[in-house]
C-alpha cells in the first residue's frame, strides 16, 4: 500500500501544533509507533515545541524566536522534497496557516488534510485548498479555545470525520481528549489490514509507563499501556523521580492531582509529592471539584471542597 501522508491544515492560532503534539501521543497510546511528524511551516515552531513549552516555555520562546523565518524558495523546496520522498506508512506534516502558493507546492506529494479551524468561515477556503492539491479532506475540525468539552459527530457519507475540541494550550497533553482519539483511530484506519494486524500485535507488547505532567499547580496523571497495579506503582514512582531530577517538584504551596487512578497508585504519588507540598487535593469527577486529602496548610482544610 503506499504511504499515507497527512496534511495538517488550517488558519493561524487555531492549535495545530498542539493537535499535532497530541495526535503523536495519541498513536502511542494506541500501540502505533511507525508514525513520522515534521514541521513545514518557516514559524520556528519544530516538533521539538510542545514538549519544550511543557517544561521550559522561556527556553521554548526564545528557540522559537531565533528560528522563525519567512517562506523561501530553499525551504519550499526542501520540505516539498521531504513530503515526496517519505516513505513511511503514516505522516503527518503540520503546515503554515494560509492556503498559499508555497504550501500549494509543499502538499502536492500528500494524500490526504485534516482542517482544524477556530473560525467556521474559514473551511470553505481549505476546501478549496485540498481540491488544488488533490488532498482528500478526512477531518474537519472546529477549535474551540473557550469552549468547555469535545464534540464528535457522526461520519459523513464521505468518511470525513467532524466536530469540535476544545481548549488547545501550548504545553498541555491533549491525547486524551475524545477528538484526539477519535481522529487517531480515523486515520489509522486509511492503512492497510496488515498494518492495522501489526499494530495489534505491537500494542500488545507495548512497554506500560504512567505519564504525569505537572501545568502550574495541576498534576496530571495518566496510565499508558496495559497493566497491573504492582507495575503502575513501580512506574509512578520512575516517573516522579525523573521529576525530582529535572526539577519539575518544586513549589511547597497547595497542589491539585487529576487523572483516572487507581487507588494503588493515588497512594504512593501523594506520599512523595507531600514531601514537597503543604496540601494536596484529588480531582473527583461526580462532585466536579477537587477534594482535600493532605494538609498541612492552615487555609485548607482536610475534607474540604475547592475548585
């Protein structure tokens, strides 16, 4: 079967390199690791970017800065040739907000476009775009920055997946969220039977990690893999001593965890992270509000209810 090789669309400031971010972890999560991503787009803004916002956005900016340029005939050519000489099963190439000529030249070795869009007006012209390139549309996608949750909405009779998702910061993880999932599997499935056999058998080996990042005063914990409980709490505490390492524990005010999370491994996070924070409250999704566990904090109280 030959390559398949995303386009991923849209007008600036819509969240494309985060969606990209996401859609990288989201194929993991899966147990699909033969995707490739790259940048076509002279912003500054590599794949290197979400992840380095995450844990130094000052570092990230000025990266960022130092980088940005603007189209040339050099870097259209150079990533165009990219686009037509990758070779692997699944691409996904995030380019630049305007339907231009460069980007004409750049996706016209692509196959398919997913549109991400903060503006509803905006579709019509990246319909246009994907029928100059001969892109077939598989997703279109309305960015909802404000809104509060993810919208999937039926098939159409074209196989084109639509909806809406909600919330796309630089330097959060959105792989878990509906649409992100849901557009994965949707593009997962534009590859052949064999490979679709392959990733099946790889998910089944797929290495188990839990996965916690930490926004502010949130830390966001999340399984990844298949488990039991003995090797999730050997993988929790992995991972909050590569926090302590990079100098991701640090604060000592009140501190908020979220998450699916079995109690098994709840139990160690808060012991380590209440050697560093005066209190800590777990996110509880029937109450939809985080309660107080620990405390040592005199304007919290154990039990209580905060936002």
């Amino acid at each position: 079967m030959s390559p398949i090789k995303i386009v991923l669309g849209g007008p600036p400031h819509s969240g494309k390199s985060v969606l990209q971010e996401g859609l990288k972890n989201a194929f993991l999560s899966l147990g699909y690791k033969s995707s490739f991503f790259f940048t076509g787009a002279p912003d500054g803004e590599g794949c290197w970017y979400q992840i380095t916002v995450r844990y130094h956005p000052e570092l990230a900016h000025k990266l960022k800065t130092e980088n940005k340029q603007k189209f040339s005939t050099e870097f259209t050519e150079l990533i165009a040739s990219h686009v037509n000489q990758c070779q692997l099963p699944l691409t996904i190439i995030d380019i630049g907000g305007l339907p231009s000529e460069e980007n004409e030249k750049i996706c016209r070795g692509a196959t398919h476009i997913i549109i991400l869009s903060g503006d509803p007006q905006k579709f019509d012209e990246w319909r246009e775009f994907a029928n100059k390139t001969k892109l077939i549309i598989i997703a279109e996608i309305l960015s909802e920055y404000h809104g509060k949750q993810d919208e999937i909405k039926p098939l159409t009779s074209n196989n084109i997946l639509r909806g809406s998702i909600h919330h796309l910061e630089r330097g959060e993880d959105v792989s878990g969220r509906p649409m992100v999932q849901a557009l994965a599997k949707h593009s997962l499935n534009l590859l052949s039977p064999t490979t679709i056999h392959k990733i099946t058998e790889e998910r089944e080996v797929l290495d188990p990690y839990v996965e916690i990042i930490r926004k502010e005063n949130v830390f966001d914990v999340k399984f990844i893999g298949n488990a039991q409980n003995d090797k999730w709490v050997k993988e929790a505490y992995k991972r909050l001593d590569e926090m302590e390492t990079t100098g991701e524990i640090l604060g000592g005010g009140p501190i908020k965890i979220t998450g699916k999370i079995s109690m098994a491994v709840m139990v160690p996070i808060c012991h380590k992270l209440a050697q560093y924070f005066s209190a800590i409250s777990i996110f509880d999704p029937r109450l939809n509000r985080y309660v107080v566990v620990i405390s040592n904090n005199p304007g919290l109280k154990v039990g209580e209810l905060i936002e």
